[in-house]
C-alpha cells in the first residue's frame, strides 16, 4: 500500500466516523448504501427498460416518476439525486452528457464509463451529437430525427428509455433484459433489430 492509498483510508475512516458520530448516518445505513452501490450495473438498467417494453403501466408510471418505479422492481436509490429515464421515439433521439464532470445514476448503472466522463465526449456531445455517436460507436441517427441532448447534473440524473428493437415479439423480460448495453441507456448506440 502507498501513502496516498493509507492516507486516503485514514480519511475515509475518519470521515465514517464522523457521520455516524454526529448522528448523520448509523452503520447499518452506511452498509446498505454500499451493498446497493456494489449491486449497481448496467445490467440493472437493463433489467428496468425490459420491464417497460413488456409492462406498459410500468413505462408510463418510468417516465413520469422514474425514482419510484424502478425502487417498485427493488432497486433503492436512497440517497441518490432524483433520476428522469427519456424515452427513444421514432421521432426523438435522447443523448445524456454531463457538461461539467461526470453526473451519472451510480446507484443504479454503476460507475461511468471512462469516456463519459472524457472532455471530448462532454464538449462534442454538446456541439455534434450526430457527429459524435456516428464516428464514436457507429451510430447513424437519421436526418428527420430529432436529437435532444441532456445534461445530467449534480440535482438531477439521466437515462434513455431505448426503442424496443424490431424481432423480439414474445420475448421473455429477462431476455430482452440481455440486450440492453450501458450505451444504449446513454443514447449513443441503438439497439439493432433481431433478425
């Protein structure tokens, strides 16, 4: 272990403590906000945007309160900045992007990938979207679509609802669940149709 490491854990420790002294947190608290940070994955989102495009209740009940419904499947986001879920259209593209650092739903997708958080991605997600998602990951997002990109700040948090891709009629949750990516619930891919 190397001195920043050890100081690092000094300050960690001595950060606990101080919650839990102070009242602010108990160390049950602290433990099932680690646990839930530990669960959270893309897999997760994935699992909340298959229940949306078998459930239509529950799309409706994601979009208008996404916090709520997703803690409905037993995901908690105690703790965690309100989170807003954007729903792909054929008219409407949604990218998310942190302009200033890397706001991100952790508690719910995990940690950010490392090129969301790059200055590139935030400074050309802004300025050339299509630009962007087409050289980056291949992503071709048509003429007449609209592109919205949001900013998911320190207050509030995004996610992309994707569409539904065209071949998975009858498919079971947890399989559609499988093919959701961490990009497609940033908006920089597009579920391909199953064939």
């Amino acid at each position: 272990m190397n001195l920043a490491e050890l100081d690092s854990d000094r300050l960690l420790a001595a950060f606990r403590g101080l919650l839990i002294g102070k009242g602010v947190l108990n160390e049950e608290e602290l433990s099932r906000s680690g646990a839930a940070m530990d669960a959270a994955s893309p897999a997760r989102g994935g699992q909340v945007v298959a229940r949306a495009w078998v459930d239509a209740a529950y799309r409706a009940r994601l979009l208008d309160n996404a916090t709520s419904a997703i803690e409905e499947l037993g995901i908690y986001l105690t703790g965690s900045p309100p989170l807003g879920v954007l729903e792909n259209t054929e008219a409407v593209h949604n990218i998310i992007v942190c302009t200033l650092c890397s706001c991100y739903p952790r508690m719910l997708l995990g940690y950010p990938p490392l090129w969301y958080k790059s200055a590139g991605y935030r400074s050309r997600a802004v300025r050339d979207p299509r630009g962007l998602v087409r050289e980056e990951w291949g992503t071709v997002i048509p003429p007449e679509k609209k592109v919205r990109v949001l900013d998911s700040t320190a207050d509030y948090r995004w996610m992309v609802l994707p569409q539904r891709p065209r071949g998975t009629e009858g498919w079971s949750e947890e399989r559609l669940a499988g093919l959701v990516r961490e990009t497609d619930l940033i908006g920089v891919t597009v579920l391909p149709e199953v064939l």
